[in-house]
C-alpha cells in the first residue's frame, strides 16, 4: 500500500511582496506592497497542522538562510553589507529582493518526485527543479538540497541533480506534474504539463512560459518511467495569458480523481479520453476527471479564486473507528474560493457527483501566501511512501501538535510583524531575519 504524504515549506521571516513572480497576476499586483512574515508563517503552520490533525502524514521543511549573500555578490554587489544591501536596493531593487526571497515556501515548485513503484529500477527518483524562469527562484535547488537527501536517501532514492539551466529546460516541478493513480498508489500515469517546446518564443506570448516539453520529457527519462504511463500535455496559451503561470492554478488531481478547467490544455480532448480508457484497463479502477467549463468559471475566475489550487486529500479511513466520521476525500480550498460564486458552484457540483468521492470541504486561510500567488497546493510537496516505511522518514520534520505548539510560538516572538522592501536593506532588520533564522532551525532541533 503505497500512501501519500505532503511535505509543506515553512514561510520565511524575510516574506515580502518584490513582484517577482513571472507571470504570477497577484505577485505583480501586490509588488511593493506591506507583507507580513509572523502572519504568513502562522497561516501556513495552521494549515499543515489541520492537514496533520486528519491523520495525513505532514511534514515540513525549514526556511533557508537569508540574505543570499552570495547572489549579490555574484551580481557585483561588494563591500560591508550595509553598503551592498543599499547599492542593490538603488542600482536592482530586483536583486535586493532576490536576495531576500521568501518564494521557498511554494514547494510545490521544489522537485519532481515519482516513487519507485513507478521506475524500472525500483527506485524512487527526484528531480529538483532549476526554476530558471525568475530571478529569485534559480537559487533552490541547492538550497533544498540537504533536505531532499534528508528524506531521500540513497541508495534507496536517487536525487538528481537540476536539469541544466538553460532556456530551453526551463523546469517548475511538481506544480506541473500530475501522478495519477489507483486508491492502492502503486499504478500510475504521469502528466506532465509544459508551456513551450524548448527554445522557441512567440510574440503572442504575454507571459515566459516556465515549463518546457524538453524538461517533461527529460524529467520522465532519467527517472526511468514507462513511455505508456507518461502523458505530456501542452498548457493552453490562453489560460497563460491569463495568469496560469503553472499547471497548478488550472487543474488539481489526487489518486483516480482529476479536475481541470476545460483552457487547461491545448487540444488534450482525445488524449485525456485515451487516457480514461488506459487507465481502467490498466488499474481497474475508472479516473474521475471533472472538467470546469468557462462559462461556469471562467480562467479569469479561476485564477482570482485559485479553486484549482485546492488540495484533495484523503484522511486514513481508520480514524473512523470510534464514531468518528471520516471523509472519503476532502477538498481543501483557499478562502477567497467562498467569495466566489463560480467557486461555489463547482464546489457544490463536486460534493453532489455521485461518482466524485471529495464529500467533504473545509477552507483555509492563507491570504499572505495568495498575495504571491500561492494557495494551498503550492505550498506543499507530495511525495508517496509505503505505509510500513512511514516512520523511516525524517521524525524532526514531522508535523506534530508539540512542534505546532513550539514553532507556533517562536515565530510569534522572532518573526517581523511587517516589511517592505526598502527595509529589508536596513542592518536591524537583516539581523532580525538571521535571528528568526537561528531560532525555528533552533526549535526543530530541539525537539
Ligand atoms: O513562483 N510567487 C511564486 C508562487 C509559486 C506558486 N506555486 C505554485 N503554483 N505551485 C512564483 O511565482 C512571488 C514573489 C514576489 O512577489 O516577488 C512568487 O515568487
């Protein structure tokens, strides 16, 4: 029995709002704007928790160290910090932000994973993705490295490195991968979702694509996955137009089941109805795919709610026991979907399909994650384990009520209430950011 557990990336005391984010509608809209690192990392600490209290297996990872120094220096930026700090902030404020950025957070943009259910070696294989379309992001793959091995290790797993940062493998990781797979988890079909081929570009372009076939397909060889259970799909240039900067703001999935706007994906009708039918024949088992029509929310909609950003999460049916009542599965969408009366309509259609097993929906808030265009689903990575070898994974990383209750309360007393950019090249507040650093790193070690 193969299961599914989500790793969620702690927000950083450095969070703010730089507009980084290519073709990310709400990072360009916030640019500039007041952030609260306190308030984001205890939404987010809150969300991993009520994921925890489900019995779904949740961990997390811890903020890596800022400023990066190193970028700036590479940019030629010298001298003592507060010299170099105010020369990025006057000559490339996007380089002080870069330095600076909280986007680790979004996880879901870490890597690639497929489990070695699915790979002829029998390995679980990890590609960290190289991020390579923006500014801030290009750095974390090495940053994230330690903490994939922590829960990778060989010779189990094999964690890759990047795929080489050239334009034409411009890779985002997960948040453009679908694993799609019996209740069992050990039968699955690939989705791999991609803006552009590789090198070409198109003045119809609004927006870079940030995912690049040549990176799916590169992506699905080195970790050895049948040809027949890999689907690559082309991201509709539409919905990128409109504000789609990855899969995951279009189409949600978990297990058998897949929803997705009907402008997720150019001229897909034939493939994913193939798909349908493979799928049974292959796991016995039929998918559930529901697909949103624009006139019932249109990707403009979608977009400002991200009710595709919803997570589908199945609680384990043993917690049951006692007259508990459990969800078979459980839709867990950002709060703005409650203003949306388009949200709500495909909401309510879910939860009375018959055939969709989510009969359960739950909100949360996570407004200082949306502001940088990241709902539920970006903030955390999926990775699927065999149930036996659970408590093989990293127990210190583990999401549990006392390291809620204890990294709930450093972050109150170290992270900033509030930042702006500018502040950010103030030695106080560096300083303030290193500390808060120190103290959650700190607090988990301690545990
Ligand atoms: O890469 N935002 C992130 C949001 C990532 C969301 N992830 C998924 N969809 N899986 C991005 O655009 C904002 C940073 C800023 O505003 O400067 C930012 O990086």
């Amino acid at each position: 029995m193969w299961i599914e557990a989500n790793i969620d990336g702690l927000v950083g005391p450095s969070h703010h709002f730089g507009g980084l984010g290519v073709g990310n509608l709400a990072s360009h809209e916030h640019a500039g704007q007041v952030s609260h690192p306190r308030k984001a990392a205890l939404q987010g600490l809150r969300k991993m928790q009520l994921v925890a209290s489900l019995g779904i297996p949740q961990f997390l990872w811890l903020p890596p160290w800022r400023p990066n120094w190193q970028l700036l220096a590479n940019l030629g930026f010298r001298g003592p910090p507060p010299q170099r700090l105010a020369a990025a902030l006057a000559e490339q404020p996007q380089a002080l932000s870069a330095a600076f950025s909280g986007a680790f957070m979004w996880v879901a943009n870490a890597a690639t994973i497929t489990p070695a259910c699915d790979s002829a070696d029998g390995r679980d294989h990890i590609t960290p993705a190289n991020l390579i379309a923006s500014w801030h992001r290009a750095g974390e793959a090495a940053e994230r490295r330690s903490e994939l091995e922590l829960f990778f290790p060989s010779p189990r797993s094999v964690v890759h490195q990047p795929l080489s940062a050239i334009v034409p493998l411009r890779d985002e990781g997960a948040a453009n991968h679908m694993r799609l797979c019996a209740p069992a988890g050990d039968i699955a079909f690939h989705l791999f979702v991609y803006g552009a081929d590789g090198e070409e570009l198109s003045p119809a372009w609004q927006f870079l694509p940030r995912q690049t076939r040549a990176a799916s397909e590169a992506i699905a060889r080195r970790h050895r996955l049948s040809p027949d259970r890999v689907v690559g799909l082309r991201q509709h240039p539409h919905a990128i137009s409109a504000g789609v900067f990855h899969n995951d703001v279009i189409a949600t999935s978990h297990l058998n089941v897949l929803v997705h706007h009907e402008l997720a994906f150019l001229d897909a009708e034939q493939v994913l109805d193939d798909l349908e039918g493979r799928f049974y024949q292959t796991t016995g088992v039929p998918l559930v795919r529901r697909v949103v029509r624009q006139e019932e929310m249109s990707v403009q909609e979608a977009v400002a709610s991200y009710f595709f950003n919803s997570q589908i999460l199945s609680p384990p049916l043993d917690r049951g026991r006692g007259g508990v009542d459990v969800p078979k599965m459980l839709l867990l969408c950002p709060r703005q979907c409650q203003q949306s009366p388009a949200a709500g309509a495909v909401i309510k259609r879910l939860l009375a399909d018959p055939e969709v097993p989510i009969d359960h929906v739950e909100f949360v808030s996570l407004d200082e994650s949306m502001a940088g265009g990241g709902g539920p689903a970006c903030l955390r990575l999926r990775m699927w384990t065999q149930r036996q070898n659970l408590a093989t994974l990293p127990a210190s990383r583990r999401v549990t009520s006392q390291l809620v209750d204890r990294l709930g309360q450093t972050i109150e007393r170290w992270y900033p209430h509030q930042l702006t950019l500018p502040e950010l090249a103030e030695l106080a507040v560096v300083e303030q950011i290193d500390e808060a650093t120190r103290r959650v790193h700190q607090c988990v070690a301690s545990l």
